[in-house]
C-alpha cells in the first residue's frame, strides 16, 4: 500500500490546473460548458475522478439552458495512492485526461484500449 502524500488544497487544485493547461490547445478550446472542481474530501472508495454531464458527441440542436458539466478530481483517494508528489502529479494529470476524454465522448472501454483506464 502505497504512503499517503499530504498536499494543501491550494497545491492540488495547482496541480489539476496544470493538468488542463497540459492538454493540447485545441483540445481545452473545445471543451464546452463543463467545470472542472476538487473535491478535498472523496467519497468512500477508489474513484479518483468523475465526469458528470451530457457529452459533447451526444448534445443535439436542442442542447441549452443547461447547468456545466462536472468534472471533479477526489484528492483524498488520489493522495492515498500515490508514494510521492511526483505520483500525484502523474495520477492527477492521468485522471484529468481520462475525466475530459467522458466530456468528449469517449468511453471507458475506449479508454482502456487505448491505455487510459
């Protein structure tokens, strides 16, 4: 089991701020109303992060007035399972990555045959 890395808040929602500017421009811009948040605490459980919303490939004519999609990275359960901040950092941008390709419509089985599960 892995040691837990203890970081602020500040320094987390830092490292997933990171994560975003990481991705390839064209990619971020078209990202289309959806929030990206921290949630500090986590749910019980393993899930490292949730993407909450109506993808961008399922969105018709009839897609407004609608409140953002969500993409929330847990820090606890990210923090628990990584040994160092360098960890965290990989694990954080791997799950931002993972989190954005639901907003693009790409699905888990998709994801892992692409690696990214």
């Amino acid at each position: 089991m892995a040691a837990v890395v203890r970081l602020s808040p500040q320094r987390f929602e830092e490292l997933v701020g990171d994560a975003l500017d990481g991705l390839p421009a064209d990619l971020g811009a078209a990202m289309e109303n959806v929030a990206v948040t921290v949630d500090d605490e986590s749910p019980v459980g393993e899930l490292l992060g949730l993407y909450e919303g109506v993808p961008l490939t399922d969105r018709g004519i009839d897609y407004s007035f609608v409140m953002p999609d969500r993409i929330t990275i847990f820090m606890r359960t990210v923090c628990h399972a990584c040994d160092s901040e360098r960890d965290v950092v990989t694990m954080v941008r791997e799950t931002v990555v993972h989190e954005v390709a639901h907003h693009f419509g790409i699905d888990d089985r998709r994801l892992d045959e692409l690696g990214w599960s």
